[in-house]
C-alpha cells in the first residue's frame, strides 16, 4: 500500500537461517493487522475480507489513494497497487490500478470486470482481487456485540409460546363450536399478537439487566450470521483506550456463568459454562468454535482474559471469590486438554471458518500477548496446526524476486522444510545433501512440501543458476503446475517415453561436459569455480520413484548413477515416493543424506528412511514431518509449509515467471525438435547449436558431423543428445532410403522434400505418387522426369522397368504409397511381378547408379525388396508394437506429429524431424529428361499422323511392308485401317501400281480376294488389312498367316481374347488395364518391339468393322 494508507509500512522481518526464527504469523503482523482494524475505526469506509487466507481482517480506505497486497492483504494474487480509491460522501469511486492479475465486482447477475475508469460503488459491494473476496462498508454505527438470553429469559419465552399456543387452539375450539364471528377474527390476530409478545419479552429482560444489546460481529437480514470482520471491530473499540485491560464492566463481578454462541446465533449453539467449570469441546471446527466465543467475551469486555491456539480463559470477580473457566479444543494434537476437562461437549451448528492470522490480529487488537502454537494451559508446545509458504518465504514478489537474484549465492540452496515449536527448520541441500529422500504416505501432504521445497529454490537462486527436470511417473499430474516455472527444463513422464531417453542420455552428456570444465580449471567442486564459469546447479526431482523402479528400473538406474557421478558436479536428486519399503536400495541409501519423512503407516518404512519409526508415530495431520539431516539432527515434528490452493500456486508460480527478464534460462539439453521447420532454418539451428556445445568428439558417426556444402540436401533435423545439440543430416539421392510410417505421419511430406531437395542438388527425379498428393505436383516441373501414379499401370511398370534395366542411371526415382503401387504394377505384369520388378530394380541400384527412394506403411516391413535397405526413416511409430514392426531398438519410439521420425541406420537410431523446403526451390515448369507421357485416349487427325504412342506418345512412324490389324468387333478396327490407308498413299499412287492394297476384315473376304492380297504380297506390294484376333490367331495358311509372319501386326484391345498368340509374343507390360475397351488402343508389333499407341480418330469412318472392301 502507497504512502497515504491509513496503515502503517510492516516492519522489517528478521530471518535467520537454521532451526532459530520468528513463528508462522509474527507479532509484527499481528499488530499490523490490528493497527488496521483501529484505523478502520476513524475511516469512513473499509473493506472487509470475506475469504481467503486473510478472511476476517479490515483494510481501512484512504480518500483518495491506493489500496493493495501490505501487511494485511497478503494474497500473492493481489499486486501492491491494486486498486484506486476516491471517497464522496456516498459512496467510493474504484478503478484498476494497473494491477497484474485485475480486478471483478459484483453486478446484480454477474462478476465484471473492474476497469480504469472509477466505478461508483455503495455500501454492500463486493470485489474479487486474485483468490480475495471482500466487501465495501461502512464504519460502522453499532459495535455492541449482542448479548445471549439468560435461562430466566429463555424460560419466559418458553411460557409466552405456550402460552400463544394454547390461546391459538383455545380460540380454535371456540371458532368451530360457535362460528362466532368475533371469534374467528380473533383467531386471525392471534398470531399476531403471539410475535408481538415475542419480540418484546427479550427487550424487557435487556432492560431489566442493565445491558446494552446490538449485532456487532453479525451480519444478515436477522444479524445470525457470524462476521468475523465485524467481531475484530468490535474487539477493537472495546479496547481502543485501555489496551492491555481485559477487565469486565456492568454486572460481570456477580455473573455465575459466561454465554456465547460457537457459531450461527442459534439455540443449539449457544455454551453455557458455569464457574469453575472446564469444557473440552470435540469435532473437526472445535478450534474454530473455541475462537469464537472467545473473541464474543472480548468484544463485551467480560473478566480476564487469556487464550492461546484453540484454548481460551476467562477469570473474574474479586481477589477473594475468582471465578474461572476454561474452554479449549480437543484434538489429537493435545490429548491433555480432554484429560483435564470437566465437561466434553461436541460442536454443533455451523462454525465460522476462523483463520490463525485473523485469531492473531483479534488477540492484538484486545492488547493481549499473541497465542503460543499448540501450546495451551498446562500443555507442551508444538507445530503449528498450518504454515503457509508465505510465512517462511516472503520474497515470492517479482520486484523482490529480482533484487534477490542480484545477491544470490550459487553455492547454496536453502529452503525451510517445516517449522517446529523453535521456529523454522532450514535445511541445504548443498550442504546436508547434495542428495535428498522423502517419504509419505497417501493424504501426508508429500506433494505439498515437495512443491513448496522447489519454489523456494526458484526463489533463492535465478534460472541461470538453478534447472530443475521434475521426473513424475504419474502422468505428470503432481508436479505438473511447477512446469511453468522458467527454472523447469522439463517434466519427464510416462506418457512420453521418447522426451524421457532422450534426457538421460543428455544428462550423462552433461555430466562429462561438467568433468571436463572441472578438469580444464583444476578444480574439485564447481563451488570452486569463478562465478562466470560454473554450470548451473541442476536438481533432479522424482515423484514416486517406488513405482519408478518396479516399472522402468532402467530410468531410475540412470538417474542415480547421474547422480552419483554428480556429487561434486553441482546436480542435486531428490527422490519422493509413498511406499519407500523395498524400493530404497543400498545404492540409494549411500548417496541420499537428507532424509525427510511425514507420516507413514508401517514403521519399517519410517526404518527404511530415518533409521527408527518415529515417522509411524506421526499423528495424522497432513503436513507433519520429521527431518533428518545427519546422526546428530533433533528428531521434533514439524509442520511443513503449504502453498494454498491451486489458484493460489498458479499466482505464486506467475510472480516467479514474472521476475524472468529476457535472459533465457540455461538447460541441460538443446531445444526440442521443432514441429515444423524449413531447410534453411534447420541449418540456422543446427549452426547455433554447434556454435554453444563442446565440439564433436573423435569418433563420433560421420552423420553427426557438418557435411560439406552441396555434397547432398538437408533432409532432417536430427537430435544429438549425446552431444546436447541439434544437427542436419544431408541426403545424397544416389544413397537409397527406405521411409516407413502410419498413415497422417508426413511420408508423402518427405518424399516432396527429398525430390525437391534432389532437383536443387541438379539430379533428374522421376516420382510414382497418387494424384492430388504432394509429391504429384512436381509433374511439369523443370528437372521432373515422369510423374505417375496407380492409375496408369502400364507406364507405372514401364517406368521402373527402364530403371532396372539401368537406363534411368544418375537419375532419383521416387516412389511414395509402395503397396498401393505394387498392386498397380500387378495388374500390369501379373500376380507377383511386381515384387520382383521392384527388388530387382533396389539390387541393381547401386550398380546401375540409380537413386531410389521409397516410402510406404509398416507392413512391408519384412518383404523381400527391403532387405537391401539398410538406412530408413520410421515415421509415426509412436506405439512400441509399431516400432518393433518397424525394426526400431527395443524401448525406442518416435515422437508425436507429422515429420517426427527416427532415423536407422544399421544399428544407430537417431530422432529427427523431416526438413520441408523452401517455397523458391519448387521450381517452375520447364523440360525434363526421359519422360514418359501419358497416351491420349483420344487422339486427333494430323497428316501424315495415324497413331501416337510410346515413351514420349509421338506420332508412331508407318511401318514398312503389309500391316495387319487385328481386334475383336467394335475395337476400331475399320478406323485403323482407314488410318494406315490415309498416311500411306502417296502422289505417285495415281497408276495403281504402288498404290496399297487395303481390305477389311481378311477373313471374312472370298476367294478372290484373298488371290488378289497373295500377289500383292509376292509383289512387294503394301498391304493393309484387318481381321478379328479369334480368326487370325487360329490362321496357319493363306494371306492372312503370311501377313502375321511377314508384316507389322497392330493388335487392338491387346488385353482380351488370343492377342498374345495372335501376335505371337507376350504382349504384357505393354497393355494398358485401365483401357483395355478403349477404341483404337492398341499395340504395335514391328520388328521385334512392342509399341502402345492410340490410332487417331478418322473423320467419317465408323467403328462397327463393316467397312467395303478396297483395293
């Protein structure tokens, strides 16, 4: 709060380190805090605290000033200038100061947010600052507390009700025997009066005592609700002029016996406690009742007073006749208060959840001595029942925070573990470590002290000089807050056991990186070393290490033996487990020398931990602790420190983030693989990472080394724990690669990247994909050979045969889908082909020079063409049955996400994430060499042109000598002949000597005819004719077999019928599947080669086979 609060600046807090200092709530605070309930008093307006950890104290408002996180509002949440306040005589303008966290009020319906504009806000309104509720109020008028009946008054009350109700029945009676009216309105105003009565008989018996009665210390529309804030008010006018006097006024010298409620102003609760009488009251709220009416005999100023924790005394009357009584609390933490107990009355009714800060401030505001922890009348002090993170680390301010960090000293790490009837128990764990074990069962509050222990390390010691790795074998859930601390380098848990191998092998990285720099200076602690040079201290944290070593025995062996060699490295482990029976092995028990224990149920695993079951013996309050840091520590129980609730840790977690100015912390391993990352930014990170690591050992794979530039493409992005770097790995195309993954993991993805990355490289890449994927883009590119895909089997089987028959050498093939293109070839070819066209052409690739790089699903894993392949990309094997299929080492899976692969090769497995190109090296479209195109299905008349076909769909050169044509009915036979018949007359074809010889349908001609193409044929002559493949297949004499042996032979729809025989070869690999109907597609049979082609369309011919015969 600025420098025109009403309350006055908190007074500096002595820490001292060891087991001597102040208690949870010093008396510097609690005065504090009854200094602001006194100046509320002289305040127009103040706020009330509804909830949180300060519910019940006041904030008293200036008039015109700021209001925020003091002496009094303690929420971490709440910044120090939070609110701007401006009084009027009506109400309070408020406005956001600035603050980081905001500020909400309470409209009619709903929370809004509170602006920097002042809002108009009356008596009534309530405000949320961070976890804080509070209420805007006035002074208030009335601060008498109201005073209980006396048993002469509740008997009065009891008569006037009877009474009332036997008037009521009486008048009822008479009503149904007489139905006289004057009766029945009786009957109506009976209930009336009956109130009246009501009402007015307690006011006389008030009157009649002396007393003055009101509702200070309540609150509602009946005053039966308990206000804590309103009961410090009242204690505090009370004794605003005598402080320190408790002594009683009126009548308290002849009282018998002392009446106060334990919780809403109800009949039930209200305690009775006579003379000399002692009650012990019993239930999960004794504490808080106990308080409770306790602070309403201070608030009216009755006897002496003395109180403690959960124990209040009260004494009166003249030296000779002292009255006394005593009310306490009785709970397991102080059996002795029931023992002596006269009287043992359990609670009833609702308690008001009353806090220790509040019972404090109220004990200050009487003028009394602040209560001793768990020490009562006649009682042996002990723990705090609660100790918040606050009280034994006030810097968790950013502005605090950052100051501190300035001063830090590298060679300690302090924290206070619990605090103890002497105060604070502080531990080191430089110095009582370096290793730690801790050890609680289930509802202990194991995970609240290991919390509590790491953020006062983070708030000792800045990110540059302290990394935490928080190893939670639970799926994360109990250390996973503190991952947004900046000192965490990373939460490690089962549901991601490639981060988990991944950190081990840079942690051991790490440790011989530490051995050198220690042998580099010639020392023998890094506490040695100059401030500049000495690494950042690193503490491992493992929760639940028991389930650790049942389930991954490996994980946990690795992490201790890092940390046995890093004892005088700088790294701390700190091993926490529930069921330490069993699991702390002698190794374990060697190099953990601070030993912390809450409660366990079995003694022998107090034994396994402390040495004796003193930790059995806990009683079960979570928080309760015993430290052990050698043989000579004081075993006294402790309570260990809380850091509130989770919305409470998150706003603690946020001021340490917000001290971290631009610095980047320093961690044990490089930065993740990126998700997705350009080629020439895989390069910038890979250089940088080079650049801040130990240079590459000698020996290390060639693949982990830079490799010169243009010697191939930056394919990957590898990660190099071992080295705690990032690196490239450069893909030659004429090296084959095998890329293995589940649908979605980004196969097709790099085999674009590989192709493009080749065409940069100058190598001509010819690329087997599906349509409308990435890699079919490239077709038309400059540089791209054929681009085809499964829906053209024959050129698909054309293709990879010319690279098997080592006709594509120096050029990459890229096949991605592999399965989906093995079943095309097989339709090609035949069953089976394509297998072994495919492992043919990866055997002969090295010797043929041809690249080849492939990719497909984990399921051909095991076929015979892989075995060749010895370098392979896995890709999306997240699950250890996928990454076994695929080849990967045990234990080794990929990471999630497209592009996120493991690299094999041979026996070395490295992750890695898949480089994507640059938008300029795609290229544009252009030439390429040795392509294969596609044959029309249709194509059109162009003279001298009659059909298009082969590798590049040309026009198909006439054939010398006789053509036959041969197809069954309606496969455009008559059009093919028109064809040939077109392209083959010439200007000198006038005399009818040259001119060709054309029949149709040979066949079916007669004898004449048939005469006629044999002496054509004798004479040289050319000769065009067609017939039906059946016909002509099952010809061995006349015209028709001369022409077969003799001439070229065009064979139509070459997939059905006798074609083969008809043609006399084998006429597959050249049959197009997907087009075996298609008229006028075909294959030309000359001269010892097969040519696919498509016969053009002739204008005004038909395709029925019916045309005339020529000649």
């Amino acid at each position: 709060m600025h420098s025109d609060s009403l309350i006055p600046p908190t007074p500096a807090r002595p820490r001292r380190p060891g087991r001597t200092s102040a208690a949870p709530v010093t008396t510097d605070e609690a005065a504090l805090a009854a200094a602001a309930a006194h100046a509320a008093l002289s305040s127009a307006w103040h706020l009330a605290i509804l909830s949180g950890r300060d519910e019940g104290l006041v904030v008293p408002l200036p008039e015109r000033g700021t209001v925020g996180r003091d002496g009094v509002l303690t929420d971490q949440a709440v910044s120090r200038s939070h609110l701007r306040v401006r009084q009027t005589h009506h109400c309070v303008l408020l406005s956001d100061a600035g603050s980081a966290n905001g500020a909400r009020v309470r409209g009619r319906w709903r929370w809004h947010e509170l602006g920097p504009r002042p809002l108009r806000c009356r008596a009534g309104t309530r405000l949320r600052m961070g976890e804080t509720l509070v209420e805007l109020r006035r002074r208030p008028t009335d601060l008498h507390p109201p005073q209980p009946p006396t048993p002469a008054q509740s008997r009065w009350m009891l008569v006037g009700s009877l009474l009332a109700v036997v008037l009521m029945a009486t008048l009822a009676v008479v009503t149904a025997r007489t139905g006289n009216r004057g009766a029945l309105g009786a009957l109506a105003a009976a209930p009336m009066g009956v109130m009246l009565m009501l009402r007015v008989m307690p006011m006389l018996g008030r009157r009649r005592g002396g007393t003055r009665a009101g509702t200070a210390g309540w609150r509602g529309r009946r005053a039966r609700t308990p206000d804590p804030a309103g009961m410090l008010l009242a204690v505090a006018v009370r004794h605003a002029g005598e402080p320190g006097r408790t002594h009683g006024r009126g009548h308290a010298d002849e009282a018998e016996e002392i009446r106060a409620w334990t919780g809403r102003r109800r009949r039930r609760t209200l305690l009775r406690v006579a003379a000399g009488d002692r009650v012990a009251l019993t239930g999960p709220t004794a504490v808080a009742a106990v308080r409770w009416w306790g602070a309403q005999v201070l608030a009216r100023g009755f006897g002496l007073v003395r109180a403690d924790e959960a124990a209040v005394h009260v004494s009166w009357g003249a030296e000779q006749r002292r009255s006394e009584v005593t009310v306490t609390a009785a709970d397991a933490g102080a059996p002795a208060r029931t023992a002596r107990a006269v009287s043992v009355l359990p609670v009833r009714g609702r308690t008001p959840a009353l806090g220790h800060r509040w019972w404090t401030a109220l004990l200050a505001a009487a003028g009394l001595p602040p209560p001793e922890a768990g020490a009562g009348p006649g009682t042996a002090p002990g723990p705090p029942s609660t100790v918040r993170l606050e009280d034994v680390c006030a810097d968790l301010d950013r502005e605090l925070l950052r100051r501190r960090w300035q001063e830090a000293i590298p060679t300690r790490l302090p924290a206070v573990l619990g605090v103890g009837a002497d105060g604070p128990v502080s531990v080191d764990l430089v110095r009582d470590g370096p290793h730690a074990l801790l050890a609680g069962t289930t509802g202990s509050g194991k995970s609240e002290l290991l919390i509590a222990w790491l953020l006062q390390l983070t708030a000792a010691c800045p990110p540059t000089a302290l990394s935490l790795i928080l190893v939670d074998y639970k799926g994360g859930a109990a250390l996973g807050p503190l991952a947004e601390l900046p000192h965490t380098a990373g939460v490690l848990t089962d549901l991601d056991p490639a981060s988990t191998h991944r950190a081990l092998a840079s942690l051991e990285a790490e440790v011989r990186r530490r051995e050198r720099l220690l042998a580099e200076h010639g020392a023998k602690d890094v506490s040695c070393l100059h401030p500049a040079d000495a690494p950042a201290r690193l503490v491992l944290v493992v929760d639940e290490f028991a389930t650790l070593a049942s389930e991954h025995p490996d994980v946990l062996d690795a992490l201790v033996r890092v940390a046995a060699q890093g004892r005088s490295l700088g790294i701390h482990l700190i091993l926490a487990t529930q069921r330490p029976g069993g699991a702390v092995s002698p190794t374990i028990r060697a190099n953990t020398n601070l030993r912390v224990c809450l409660r366990v149920l079995d003694p022998a695993d107090s034994r396994d931990v402390l040495g004796h079951d003193g930790a059995a013996r806990i009683e079960p309050h979570p928080g309760r602790v015993l430290v052990s840091a050698g043989p000579d520590a004081r075993a006294q129980v402790l309570q260990a420190p809380w850091c509130g609730t989770e919305r409470h840790l998150e706003a603690l977690i946020g001021e340490v983030a917000a001290a971290v100015g631009p610095t980047s912390p320093w961690r044990p391993w490089a930065p993740p693989l990126p998700a997705r990352v350009h080629r020439r930014q895989a390069r910038v990170l890979a250089g940088a990472q080079e650049a801040v690591t130990a240079p590459v050992p000698e020996g290390a794979p060639e693949r982990h080394r830079p490799d010169p530039a243009g010697a191939g493409c930056t394919l990957l992005l590898t990660d190099l724990p071992e080295q705690q770097r990032l690196g490239t790995w450069e893909w030659l195309p004429s090296d084959p690669l095998l890329i293995m993954g589940a649908p979605g993991c980004g196969r097709s993805t790099t085999v674009y990247s590989a192709a493009v990355g080749a065409l940069v490289s100058g190598v001509t890449v010819h690329v087997c994909a599906q349509r409308r994927t990435l890699p079919a883009r490239l077709a038309g590119v400059a540089g791209v050979g054929t681009v085809v895909g499964g829906d053209d089997p024959r050129r698909l089987a054309r293709l990879w045969s010319l690279a098997a028959a080592g006709s594509l050498r120096g050029d990459l093939l890229a096949i991605d889908d592999v399965d989906v293109m093995l079943a095309a070839v097989d339709e090609a070819l035949g069953p089976g082909e394509g297998q072994a066209l495919l492992e043919s052409l990866v055997r002969a690739a090295a010797s043929t020079g041809t690249g080849v790089l492939l990719a497909a699903p984990f399921t051909v894993a095991n076929a015979r063409w892989t075995a060749p392949l010895r370098r392979r990309l896995i890709l999306g094997a997240t699950q250890p049955a996928q990454a076994s299929l695929a080849g990967l080492p045990r234990g080794v899976v990929t990471g999630r996400g497209p592009g996120r692969g493991v690299l094999l090769d041979g026996a070395e497995a490295t992750a890695c994430q898949v480089v994507l190109p640059e938008p300029h090296e795609c290229g544009a479209a252009g030439p390429g060499l040795r392509r294969l195109e596609e044959i029309p299905r249709r194509a059109q008349p162009a003279p001298g042109v009659w059909a298009v076909g082969g590798d590049r769909a040309a026009p198909v050169p006439l054939p010398d000598g006789p053509v036959l044509v041969l197809g069954p009915p309606g496969s455009g036979r008559s059009n093919a002949v028109a064809a040939l018949a077109r392209c083959s007359r010439t200007p000198h074809d006038g005399d009818g000597t040259s001119a060709p010889v054309v029949v149709d349908d040979l066949d079916l001609s007669d004898s004449a005819t048939q005469a006629r193409v044999e002496a054509a044929l004798g004479q040289g002559r050319r000769v065009i004719a067609s017939a039906t493949t059946e016909r002509a297949a099952g010809t061995y004499r006349g015209p028709l077999a001369v022409m077969r042996e003799r001439g070229a032979v065009l064979v139509l729809w070459p997939g059905l019928g006798p074609a083969a025989q008809a043609a006399g070869r084998q006429l597959r690999g050249s049959i197009d599947p997907r087009g075996l109907t298609a008229p006028g597609r075909g294959v030309l049979v000359w001269r010892g080669s097969l040519t696919p082609l498509q016969v053009v369309a002739e204008t005004g011919t038909c395709t029925d086979d019916h045309q005339p015969t020529s000649g």
